[in-house]
C-alpha cells in the first residue's frame, strides 16, 4: 500500500518525465544535426544542446526525477525489511523477511520472480524499435535481484514495476 501511495503522489513527476521525453524524442533530428556540426566540440554541443531543449521547455535530466524522489522512501522500506521490522508478517506463508536465495523452495519468493519477468517482458515490449540491446537486458535486473532480497522488498519492486509498466503503456500510447 505504501509504494502505491508514492507512486501515485509521484504521478506529476512521471507526467512530466514523460512529457520530457516526447520533447527529447521531437528534437533527436535537431540534435542529431548539432552533433554534426559540433561534434568536434564538446563545449559547444554541450551548450547549444542545452540551449534548445531549455527552449523547448526541458532538460536532460527531466527523466530522473521520479527516481531520485524514489531512492530515499525505498532505501527506508528497504532498511525496515532487512531489519526484522516486517517480521511476524506472511505472504502465501512465507514470512516476509525471508529471501528466495536462502530458501530455495519459497513459493512466494518464486511468483514474485515470476512476476517481475513477466513485467521485464512486457517493458521490453514496450521499447522502441532500436533499443540498445543493454537497455532489454537491463529490464531484467530486477528478476535476478529479487532473489536475493526479502519478499517484503520483492512486493515492493512487482508492485513499483507493475505501476511503471502501466504508467509507461498510458503515456507513450
């Protein structure tokens, strides 16, 4: 319930990343074009770059906001998980500080897993034709880390990651 009410009170954030980046995308020829013609000079790429997206009312760095506004609550989540204070508490049985990597046979731990390929899939779906091919295989950090974190924080990252799957799908439709 609490990564949902962040991530709803971070909606206007994610708004306007999303928004950032429809601009980002609308002036990649431009861009493209400065680098041509500037590419020898870093300084002055630098600064006509910056100069056109502030024009377009951006910034290179619109996108992260959601996430360093993220990092605090989660770090905190993180330490209440890790330090016993989600303990007496159960998914599917499973206590919710206990990690899939030291029991191998949590059935919680491993639908949690699951979960999140099935998110990773679907994110990479959703990525634009030319990708990086470390940007697909980045989508899947979150299955293999999950392993190694309590189910409380495995909860957290389906449900964090299942809202920005949605969230993405709305704004890039």
């Amino acid at each position: 319930m609490a990564s949902l009410v962040l991530r709803a009170g971070l909606l206007p954030l994610s708004v306007r990343a999303y928004r950032a980046e429809r601009v980002r995308a609308s002036l990649a020829p431009a861009l493209a074009g400065l680098r041509k013609r500037h590419g020898h000079e870093p300084a002055v790429l630098a600064e006509k770059s910056a100069a056109l997206m502030r024009e377009a009312g951006s910034g290179p760095f619109a996108g992260l906001l959601p996430m360093l506004a993220q990092a605090p609550f989660a770090w905190v989540l993180y330490r209440e998980f890790t330090n016993g204070g989600m303990r007496g508490y159960d998914l599917l049985g499973a206590d919710l500080t206990q990690r899939l990597s030291a029991q191998p046979a949590l059935l919680a731990g491993w639908l949690i897993v699951c979960a999140l390929a099935g998110i990773a899939v679907w994110n990479v779906r959703q990525l634009p034709e030319g990708s990086p091919r470390y940007v697909r295989v980045l989508s899947f950090g979150t299955v293999l880390f999950a392993a190694f974190v309590p189910v409380a924080a495995g909860i957290y990252l389906v449900t964090t990651g299942l809202w920005t799957a949605v969230e993405r799908w709305y704004f890039r439709r």
